[in-house]
C-alpha cells in the first residue's frame, strides 16, 4: 500500500536521493539528526524517516487512498520537510502536515486552505513572490522566511501524540542550532506548536524563561535578543469562524517584518 513518492525519482524540491539514510527510530532520528551538517541534510533524511509507525501508516494510507478531488494525482506521502529562505530571519513554526494539503503535494502549507490564508499573508507583508500556493513547482519563493513544523507527518484527525512529538523533535532542535544565528523572529502559530517550541530552544542551548510563557494570539516574548511572536493557526476551524482574520495574521506578520528589518 506504499503509494509515496520514492526519494530521487524527480519530485520537484524533492532533498532526498536514494542514498539518504533512513531514521527508524526515535534513537536513529537522535543520532541523524544531531550529525546532519546542513540544513539541506536535515530536509532529506526528515523526508524519508519512518521513526513514528502510525504516523508512517497513516500518511501512506492516505497517499494510497487519496481523496475524490485529487484521485489523478499522485500524493507524496512522506514527511515534509522545511520550506523557504535557507538563511532566514524570519521562522515559522505550525504543527504538522494535512493529509491532503502538504502530505499530497510535499511542501509545508501548499495545496490546501490553510496555506492559501498563510502565503496570501505573506505575501501581502512583502514576504512571499506570490499570493498562492498549490504545488511544489509552482514557483513560491519567501524572502527571508523559512516554515517548519514540530511534526513532518500528516497526524490522524491533527493530532499527533506525545512519544510522536518528542520523537520527532530532534530534526527541530536541529535546525533550530543551524537557524539561530541569523533569525531575529519566530512566529508560533497555535498553541501546540508554541509548547514544543520552548523545550526545542532549550535542547538546541538557547537560554530560554524559566517559566513558560503562556500561548495567546498576539503575545511577545524575547528570547536570547530574539523575539517570540504568538499567533492562532491558519487552520479552517480558526478562519471559517472568525477566530483568526486577515487583520489578525496580518498584525502579526507585519510586526515580525518590522522586527525581523524585512519591512517595505
Ligand atoms: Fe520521523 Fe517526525 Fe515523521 Fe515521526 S513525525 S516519522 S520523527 S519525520
């Protein structure tokens, strides 16, 4: 039933070749994680792991299975890695991959609702190329901004685990210490995200508070001469019922380019 795209069979943006080592367990994820030198190598060995049985299960099931709309496409169906500026100033942290959003076309937020609220928004505070955002070869750049997830698999109902979580933390901390020189601002959208990011910053050495701050929309934290912004996820509950607006998310990236010197 393994419909996922094969690494190095051409998938556009795809980091991995067949040659990329394989984390199969939390253990391997430690250790390739913790001994990948670039932020190309985390893509590719994030984008082949298989550490989270159900989470490998689910988001092949998927691929395999595929929804009406895009039962002539063939998902991706592995993990996804990050997307964006390899050198940013601006990071964005979400949750993880939906099912048919970034688990059929292979990069964060692209092809579903979610990511059509996010890319518009960043692309009318000046950060993305173009407002949309639908497949991998469809030619978004960001400026200065690079998404990532807590999670790379697309979770059941989105909501991955506790051991899923910390399993997959280590491609977080990961790129956390490869980021942390150049970010200046780190936008958190939700609330599960915004508490996996704290103990990610304390294992990648950033001297984080000694209480965690609390989720909300809007709050500011500094960090380590950096700033921590909160923001409600892009998710269809928040934007079909008018939790989160255009203005909210608008808000927040404008003040995290202004921040982050990426305004104009
Ligand atoms: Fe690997 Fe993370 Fe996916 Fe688990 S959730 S299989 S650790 S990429």
């Amino acid at each position: 039933m393994n419909d996922a795209v094969r690494p190095g069979t051409g998938w556009p943006g795809d980091p991995a070749t067949a040659q990329t080592p394989v984390a199969g367990t939390a253990a391997d994820v430690r250790s390739l994680a913790s001994n990948a030198v670039t932020l190309d190598e985390v893509a590719a060995r994030v984008s082949v792991c298989r550490a989270c049985p159900r989470l490998v299960a689910w988001r092949e099931q998927v691929a395999h299975e595929r929804r009406r709309a895009f039962a002539d496409q063939t998902y991706w169906g592995r993990p996804v890695p990050s997307f964006g500026d390899p050198d940013p100033r601006i990071l964005v942290l979400g949750l993880a991959p939906a099912a048919h959003g970034a688990n059929r076309t292979g990069r964060m937020f692209t092809g579903d609702r979610s990511g059509d609220w996010l890319y518009a928004a960043l692309y009318r505070a000046g950060l993305a190329n173009q407002p949309s955002s639908v497949a991998a070869d469809d030619g978004l750049t960001l400026r200065g901004v690079r998404i990532s997830a807590p999670v790379h698999c697309a979770p059941p109902a989105n909501k991955p685990t506790p051991t899923e979580r910390d399993a997959c933390h280590p491609w977080l901390e990961r790129e956390l210490r490869l980021l942390w020189p150049r970010v200046r601002v780190v936008v958190v959208l939700g609330a599960f995200g915004w508490s996996t990011l704290w103990p990610s910053l304390a294992s990648a050495g950033v001297p984080v508070p000694s209480r965690r701050p609390p989720f909300a929309h809007g709050a500011e934290v500094e960090v380590d001469g950096r700033t921590v912004l909160g923001c409600y996820h892009v998710s269809q509950q928040n934007t079909f019922t008018g939790r989160l607006t255009e203005p909210m998310l608008d808000a927040v990236l404008d003040r995290a380019a202004a921040v982050a010197g990426l305004s104009g």
